[in-house]
C-alpha cells in the first residue's frame, strides 16, 4: 500500500453519536461506527461535518 493511502490519524470519538472519526486527508474524513457483533458501518467518507 502506498504511504499516503495510510490513515495516520488517531480515531477520535464523536460527542453526540456513538461513532468515530479519522481524517483521510485535508479536507475529508470517514466516519464510522463498530456494532456489538464487530460490523464496520460507514456513515460518511467524505467533507466535514456539514461541507
């Protein structure tokens, strides 16, 4: 894998849903969350927050 398709960025949990957060790049990040049976569930991959 090419280093900069590495997600570098330390997880960092969402305030008011129970998700995470990690910057793909400058101006993107995925969000997700991990279900008690270990599901990955994409909530958003791209913008931030409202862009």
């Amino acid at each position: 894998m090419h280093e900069s398709h590495r997600l570098t960025e330390k997880p960092e949990p969402l305030r008011h849903r129970k998700a995470w957060s990690r910057r793909i790049d400058d101006v993107n990040r995925l969000v997700y969350n991990i279900d008690e049976n270990g599901f990955l569930w994409i909530i958003s991959c791209r913008g931030h927050y409202a862009d």
